[in-house]
C-alpha cells in the first residue's frame, strides 16, 4: 500500500504554498485519495477474520493487521506528507477535519494490532509446539507454560484483557487441543496398533484433556491472588464441554481396550501350549478380535459431542456381546485342559482359571446393571438370563475339581509318605562289589509337593483343606530341607564315586561297602514319616566326608606318582651332540658314542624316580590298610594297577623315542657325516652301509635295553623281584625288558626306522653311481697302456688328446659340491674328488714320461743320423 504523492512542488514555505489556489487544490485531491484509501484500509481490516480454528491463525492475522497498519502510519509520517498537512490546515482548516479522524483511527487500530501482536507473540512458541509437536505428552508439559503465559497477557495487555478478547481465544486454544487429541488417538488406526500402545496413547490424551482443565483453574485462582481485579470468570462451558465429552470417549476407548487385553490374557501362553485343542483356542482369539472390529470400520468421529448417540449405541452392543458369550466359549472348550498361570498347581489352577472368568463376568455385568435402561430391555435380561446360567456351570466345575482333589490326596498322600528315601538305580538289590553304575536317587514323590502346593492355594481360594494334606503342608519346610540336604548328600556321594578309577574302587572296597550300608537304610528302612531322618543325614554325610578326605589323600599320592611316571614317558633317550665349528658334524660313530653316553646318564636317573614309587605305594597301604610292608593283600589289585601303568609308560617311552629318532632321521637337518672314499675298483661309504645299520641297529637296541633297569615286583606286592640264579653260574633278573620288546608298537616303530635308514643309504649309493664314470682312471691297467702306446709310437698329437682328457678331468672334479646332505646324513664327497683328480694327475704324470722318453729316443735317433750325415760328407 503507498500513499499517493502530489506532483506539485513543495520547495517554498508552506505559508507561501497556501497562498496558491493551484497548489491547494491539487493537494486537497492528494488528500482526498489518502482519506479513501487509509478508510478502506481500515474497513477491510476490521472485517478480516483468522484463516483456521486454531490460536496461531490469531496471531498470525494480529501480525497482518500490524505489518499493513504500520506500512501506512510510517507513510504518513514522510516529510512530504507532514508538508502536505500543514499546508492544507494553513489554507483550509476545515477541510482536514475529516482527514484527521480517519488518521487518528488508523493510529488507534494500529496501536491496538501492534500492541496485540506483540503480547501474542509471547505465547507462539508453546502454541507451535502444542500444534505440531510430536506426542501427546509433549502438549502435557506445554499446557502449564502456556496458561501461565496467558496469565500475564491478561495482566499486563491494554486488549486482551477483557472477555470478548480472551475468551474466543481459549476456545480456540481448546480446539486445537482437542484436535491433536483427535489425530494422536486416530479411532480408524488405534484398533490396528498393539494393546499396550493403544492404552497409552488413550491414556496420555485423556490426560491431557484433564490436565487442560485442571490447568485453566488453577490459573483462575492466580489471576485472583495476583490482585488484579479483572478475573476470569468465563464460560466454562463453551471451553470445555467438548473437551470433557472427549475424556469420557477416552475412557470409553480405554475401557474397550482394557477388556479386550484381559480377554486375551486369558489366551496366556500355556493355554496354547497345553490345551488339546489349539484351533479352538485361535477361534476364540478371533472371537474377541471380531468384537473389536466394529470399532475400526466406524463411519463417524466419536470425538464429536452430535455423535454421542451413535456411540452410546456402540458401547452398549459391545458391553452386551463381551459380558457372557466369549468368556462362555472359553470356559467350556478349555474344561478338560485349562490353562494355568505361572506355579499354579492342576485343581487349584483350575478353580483359579474358572473364578477368574466368573470375575471378568461379573465385573462387565456390574458395569450393564448400573445402567437400568439396559438391564430391563429384552436384550438385558437375556444377558443377566445367561450370566446367571454360566456362572453356575463355573460353580459346578470348581465344586467337582475341588472333590475330586480332595478325594484323591486323602487316598494317595499316606501312601506316598510309606515311600523309601532312596531308590537303587541298579536292578540288583545289593551288588557283590560296589561298582560307579550303582547310584541312589531321591524318591520324594513330585506328587506330595503338588499336594502341599494345591493345599496352600486352596486354603487361599477359601476351600476346607483335609488334615492330612494340612498336616503335611505344615511339614513343608521340614521335607524341603531334607530334600535339599538328601540332594546335596547324593551328589557328593556321585560325585565321589565318579572320582574313583576301578583301581581305587577296588583298593577302598571296604570303606565303599560301609558307605553304601548306611545309603541302604535310606533304600530299604526309612520313609518319609520315619523320625529319623535328620540322623540318617547326618550319618551318611559324615561318612562321605571321610571317605573324601582319604581319596583326596591317595589322589595326591597317584599325583605323585603319575608326575614321576610322566617324567620317565618324557625323558629324551635320543640326545644329538651340538655341531662343532660351525657345520662340522661327528662322525657316525663318535655321533652314536655320545648317544650312548647321554642315555646312560640319563638311564640313572629314571631308575632312581622309578624306585621311589614303592615308597609312595606303602604310604597308600599305610593310609588304607594301616600298615607299611609293601605287600599287603588288601593292595594286591592296587600294585598290579600301577604295575600296568609302569608298563604302559615305558612302552610309550620307548615308542616316542623311536618316533623322534624317526623323525630326525627323515629330517632334513644333518646330525652326522661320512665319507665317500675310493678303494679301487669300488666307490665305497667310510663307515660302510653295514657299518652305519649296525650302528643304527645297536642304538635301538640299547635304548629298548633301558627297560632292563625297570625291575618288575613281585606278584601281589611292590617289593623288587631279586635276581634268580637258574643256573650256576647264571642270574636272572625280571624286568620290563622282556614284555616291552616284544610290544607291537615298538616292533613296528624299529622296522619303520630300520627301512628308513635302508632308503637312506640306498639313496646315497645311487649319488655315488655319478662317479663312476670316471672308473677307467682306476680300473684300466696303466703300465699295460703305457707299454703298447711306447711300441706303437704315436705322434704327439695322440699323447696331447690323451693329456687334455685327463686335465678336463682334474678341472670338473673342482666343479662337483663337496658336500651332500640327504635326510639326517652328510655325506663328505672331498675325499673321493681328491682321489679321482689323484688318479687323473698320475696319468698325467705317466703319459709325460713316456712322452719325454719317447721324445728323447727321437732326438738321440737324429743326432745319430746327423752325425752319420757328417761323416759321409
């Protein structure tokens, strides 16, 4: 909007200006349009409304009406126009009048939008957040912020401070509310959402509804302690009689959802895992989904205070299906098998099941006959007709499931009170020895602890209990710390038993035959109304303990020894000499000397661990049989265990030996060297092949030997065999030697190492065969060469070929390796190159001197003929 200026000039003074016709008349046109148009302005103003129910479009069309105001009150307060004005009051007072009383409307509307638009500007961030805020609860937390914002509006505003300002403004306020409620709790979408979800958006938004009304009250009575005298005292009713209607419908909604759930908790999980009929149970399922339903396809807003009839309707047709028929179906597809909450025992669950149902009937049923124009329509009474039908059907059930309870524990609980403590797990009713299968159970019966259970929870349905099943609940606690004690006691026992190998079984079969005489009388002679019990506990217990303590004793003995037997399974009998001088390795024999050196120190002291073995053995028989001489009867089946051991060690050690000794022969690191020597004709090894597998076959044989050091005990005892004299002048003494050499296991680990070496030396002889072809340097027969070569005479061409043969020979010999590692061997080729470029130099040598000679013969032969020559001349 822009005020018109005049196209006149205005530089003169304005007493001058209003002195010319032409200038004031066409300024009083100027005039007359800003009159028009600033009237205008204000009309249409004054007569726009907010674009929306909600508060923010208040504030917004305040905003408006400011921004446009202040557009033309600065316009008039231009320079220019401030002349215009005073030119014309200079000319023609009475003209301005009118001018004058339009501007000062346009100064009273604009202060008053100005004035507004700030003040409700203070209150826009909690109106934002109540109208696009996410969640009900967060319109909870700006309801209070809001009101006490309003409170100071109301105070401290030149307009908003009277009724016909504020109250439409509240209501506004109230609508928006309400209308986020309305998207919040979406009828169309809430059945479709979870239980759970669906009760808290209700119950947030009925809090809400609530919490504004209980807000606007409270800010009510602050207006009135602040001292202000302008109270509010608005109507009520038109803020919160749909508010109030929406919390109803919100309760409502709750109501529905609140039984629909406690329908469906009687779907609880283990009615769908116990129950025969499982298909049934879906159909129920469906049957509360089909009450629900109608509520989704509704095809008006409940919120809405003109649908309050339809909804009536609704409520009342869901109250009347709910209150008997699905509860029914429930009840009667679910009699043979009803489902039990959590620890509840079978009759009492049942009766607890069936009153549950009762109370969900009655509680519904209350709710129908508080309303009397239900109640005595014809459908109410065919509803109170049937309730008052299922409910006795209910009464029958528990009275049934109740007598046959009782019926039964009275019959069945003297019984099970004869049962034994214990039971034999083994079929045998007392066993020659005691072995690990024999195991005792508890045989408290599960059925006197669901007695005692069903008795509790009778007593708290209020049903008379039997003496009987009282007398026993009484003793609950008293069979439960037997129980647990018996428990308790039979896993030591087990797990005592599982402690012990055959060999220690058999050595404590005494003490074992004492414990389980005493386990027996809680087999054969104690029941559960024996007094006592408590002793029988205490009895067996201490028994165990004892029993404990002196396996824990021969544990730590059988420690010890297993500790020094695995000692002796670890002992390296193979020790290799270190390397000297870098890669020099020892020779085959100096390598099985040191191996022979070291298995003999070692041999001492596997000797000496294995003698105190016996040692260990009358501690045992000290501890079980009180005595200390070694060869006690008791311990005979002890010592030959240990006797086995000892033989199962030594043939492992052996065994791991001769599979380390294998593997280091197949190793590719060499641990000792020979020699390829010439001995015209033949290229031989220097120790020879039957040499090193004689060598490799004693080494076997003295570690097998080892076992001679072991000498066995003798029968039933762990007393050393002495040595036996067969003959005169021959003694015999029994040890290991004889069984471990003749183990399959060692058999077979010494051929495998036998055939090893074989391949070895095999594979050594096929790289020898390459020097073999240089044989005719010490197989052909020299002197018999050397003589037919001085008859025939060759040129010295002849003696030359015969010379770079054996110089080509010298130079390749340099070029062969010197050294040949095959598997744990190093085979020293020096020798046999040195002897071939040997045998190569002396044809040399040989062939040059018969050259020389030959040579010499020819020049003696020309000297002879020159001389001839000279003389004929």
């Amino acid at each position: 909007l822009k005020l018109e200026m005049p196209t006149v000039n205005l530089d003169r003074e304005v007493a001058v200006l209003a002195t010319v016709p032409g200038v004031v008349q066409s300024l009083k046109r100027c005039a007359v349009t800003w009159q028009k148009l600033i009237s205008g302005v204000l009309k249409e103003q004054l007569k726009k409304v907010p674009e929306g129910n909600g508060p923010l479009a208040e504030i917004n069309l305040w905003r408006e009406n400011n921004a446009t105001l202040r557009a033309l009150t600065e316009q008039m307060k231009l320079p220019e126009v401030q002349k215009v004005l005073e030119i014309l009051q200079k000319a023609e007072s009475e003209f301005t009048g009118d001018l004058q009383i339009v501007l000062s409307d346009l100064k009273k509307h604009h202060m008053e939008a100005q004035d507004n638009a700030k003040f409700l500007s203070t209150l826009e961030r909690h109106l934002k957040n109540l109208s696009t805020g996410t969640g009900v609860d967060v319109i909870s937390n700006v309801i209070p912020s809001l009101l006490n914002a309003l409170r100071l509006v109301w105070i401290m505003s030149r307009y908003y401070n009277k009724d016909a300002r504020m109250v439409p403004f509240l209501e506004r306020i109230s609508w928006e509310i309400s209308e986020r409620v309305r998207r919040v709790v979406d009828v169309q979408t809430l059945f479709k959402q979870n239980t759970g979800t669906a009760k808290k958006k209700i119950t947030e938004a009925k809090n809400t509804l609530e919490q504004w009304k209980k807000c606007y009250f409270t800010t009510c009575i602050q207006v009135e302690e602040s001292g202000s005298k302008r109270y509010w005292k608005f109507d009520v009713k038109s803020l919160f009689e749909k508010t109030d209607y929406m919390v109803s419908i919100c309760q409502d909604l709750y109501d529905i959802f609140q039984v629909a759930e406690e329908l469906q908790n009687l779907f609880i999980p283990e009615l769908i895992t116990v129950t025969e009929n499982p298909k049934g149970v879906d159909e129920l399922q469906r049957e509360v989904n089909i009450v629900i339903s109608p509520m989704e396809d509704l095809s008006f807003d409940p919120f809405r205070v003109e649908n309050a009839r339809d909804w009536a309707f609704v409520m009342e047709e869901f109250r009347e299906d709910v209150v008997v028929e699905i509860v029914e179906q429930i009840f009667v597809q679910n009699l043979k098998d009803p489902p039990l909450y959590k620890n509840h025992p079978p009759a009492a669950g049942a009766i607890s099941w069936s009153r549950s149902l009762s109370h969900r009937i009655r509680h519904t049923i209350t709710l129908f006959q508080e309303e009397e124009e239900l109640l005595a329509s014809k459908r109410g009474q065919e509803v109170q007709q049937k309730y008052l039908q299922v409910t006795k059907k209910m009464e029958e059930y528990e009275a049934q499931k109740y007598r046959r309870w009782r019926e039964r524990a009275e019959h069945v609980l003297p019984l099970l009170l004869k049962d034994s403590l214990l039971t034999l797990s083994s079929a045998t009713e007392e066993p020659v020895s005691i072995r690990k299968s024999v195991s005792f159970a508890l045989n408290f019966s599960p059925e006197i602890q669901e007695i005692i259970t069903e008795t509790k929870y009778m007593e708290q349905l209020g049903l008379p209990i039997p003496e009987m099943a009282r007398y026993v609940a009484l003793q609950e606690d008293k069979y439960l710390r037997y129980t647990n004690k018996l428990k308790v006691m039979l896993s030591r026992y087990h797990k005592l038993m599982e402690m012990m190998n055959e060999a220690e079984i058999k050595l404590l079969d005494r003490h074992v035959k004492e414990l389980w005489r005493i386990l027996k009388a809680g087999h054969k002679r104690l029941t559960w109304k024996s007094v006592g019990i408590g002793e029988f506990i205490v009895q067996c217990t201490q028994t165990i303990g004892r029993l404990e303590l002196l396996v824990h004793q021969i544990h730590q003995i059988s420690e010890d020894i297993s500790s020094k037997l695995q000692s002796i399974e670890s002992t390296n009998l193979f020790k290799f000499p270190h390397s000297k001088n870098g890669d020099k390795c020892p020779g085959a024999k100096e390598f099985f000397d040191y191996v022979k050196c070291e298995r003999a120190k070692d041999v001492e002291q596997l000797v000496r661990k294995y003698s105190t073995i016996p040692q260990l053995l009358r501690e045992v028989e000290r501890r079980v049989a009180y005595t200390s001489s070694g060869k006690s009867p008791k311990l005979a089946s002890y010592y030959a265990y240990w006797e086995n051991r000892i033989y199962q060690v030594l043939i492992q050690l052996i065994v791991k030996n001769f599979q380390a000794f294998n593997a280091a022969v197949l190793a590719n690191v060499p641990l000792l060297q020979i020699e390829a020597v010439l001995s015209a004709p033949e290229i031989t090894l220097q120790p020879n092949d039957s040499e090193i597998e004689k060598m490799t076959m004693q080494s076997i044989q003295d570690c097998v030997e080892v076992t001679k050091h072991f000498v066995r005990w003798m029968h039933g005892t762990c007393i050393e065999c002495p040595p036996q004299h067969v003959r005169v002048d021959e003694v015999v003494t029994f040890s290991f030697y004889s069984d471990v050499s003749q183990s399959p296991l060692v058999i077979e680990q010494a051929v495998l190492i036998t055939q090893n070496i074989q391949k070895l030396l095999e594979s050594l002889r096929k790289c020898l065969n390459q020097w073999n072809k240089y044989d005719q340097l010490w197989k052909s027969d020299k002197d018999a060469v050397l003589d037919r070569l001085a008859a025939e005479k060759p040129p010295c061409v002849v003696f030359d070929e015969h010379l770079q043969f054996y110089m080509t020979v010298t130079q390749e010999v340099t070029q062969w390796p010197l050294v040949k590692d095959e598997q744990f061997i190093r085979l020293q080729l020096a020798p046999l190159a040195s002897a071939v470029q040997e045998n190569a130099k002396s044809w040399m040598m040989s062939l040059g001197k018969l050259l020389n000679e030959l040579a010499k013969e020819e020049l003696l032969s020309l000297q002879d003929e020159i001389h001839v020559g000279v003389f004929s001349l």
